[in-house]
C-alpha cells in the first residue's frame, strides 16, 4: 500500500464534496482518518463537511476541535468553529473562539465581522460596532456587510437613552 493512500482518500473526498455528495466525502475522509489518525487536513475538511449538512453541527465541532489540537495556529479553523457555535445559539464558545482567532491573527476582516454578528447578538452593541468598524478598516469588501449591521446598530443604540454612542464613526 502506498505512503499517500490517505491523501488520496482526502482528496476523493474533496471531489466528492466539490460535486455535492457529502455524505460520500464523509466516508472518504474518514477512510484517510482510518490511515492516519492526525491528519490535519482530513479533519478540517471533515469538519466543514459537516458544518454544510443541517444535522451534523456537533459533529462538526469534534471535527473541529481534533484538527486544533494537531494545529491551534490555524486561525480559519478557529472562525470555523466559532461559526458553528453561533450556528449552534452557543454565543459565548463562539465569542471565546473568536477572540482566539484574533489573537493568532488579528488582520482578517472576516473574523472581525463574525465577532461584531456575535457581539451585536449579546446585546453589547457598542463593542460590536467597533469590530464593524475594524473589519471595514481591515477590507474594504466588507464595507456593504459591515455598514449594514452597523446601520441596524446604530438605529437599536439610538431608541436606547442609556446607550452612549463613543464608537460610532462613519464608514
């Protein structure tokens, strides 16, 4: 048997997955998981598997979590989980994931505008208007995203008297 069998059983499932058949990935990716167990790779891919089929989120999350315990320097990995938490009403995990994200790379609008989702969903509406701000400063992309949800923020700030509005900038 060759030295890269898993890798070709990852990559059928990358295939398979490309083309919509899930469940069929699946199988793969735990074939190459059966071939080498800390193939980080293979769980990544199994873990966003998962996180695209409705009823495997939890599943995802394991997933998830064995490919940070082979690499936790994976920021996207981290976003990823922290996407299904949020996905899972898990609001606090996800926050906490993504503050980890931030602390290996900090430079990713993307992670910015899921921490400000997450934030505004927590009701801290003003520190979520900054992580806003800070993706629009990251990437201008994510101007339209980014202003939309502040725009929806600064109308629920402003009907709130108790509410200062310090972080508010223009976009």
């Amino acid at each position: 048997m060759p030295n890269n069998k898993h890798e070709e059983w990852k990559k059928k499932g990358d295939e398979l997955c490309t083309f919509g058949s899930h469940e069929e990935a699946l199988e793969a990716y735990n074939k190459a998981l059966e071939i080498k167990p800390d193939y980080y790779e293979a769980w990544l891919a199994k873990g966003n598997t998962l996180y695209c089929l409705i009823f495997h989120k939890e599943e995802a999350v394991v997933a998830y979590k064995k490919a940070l315990k082979i690499n936790p320097n994976d920021y996207e990995v981290w976003l990823a989980l922290g996407n299904t938490f949020y996905y899972l009403d898990r609001e606090e995990e996800a926050l906490e994931v993504y503050n980890k994200a931030l602390e290996i790379n900090s430079n990713d609008y993307k992670v910015w505008l899921a921490k400000g989702r997450m934030l505004s969903e927590l009701d801290r509406k003003d520190k979520a208007l900054v992580a806003f701000n800070e993706a629009v400063r990251l990437d201008s992309n994510a101007y339209s995203d980014a202003l939309q949800l502040k725009e929806e923020l600064i109308k629920e700030l402003k009907s709130d008297d108790k509410v200062s509005l310090p972080n508010i900038k223009r976009l």
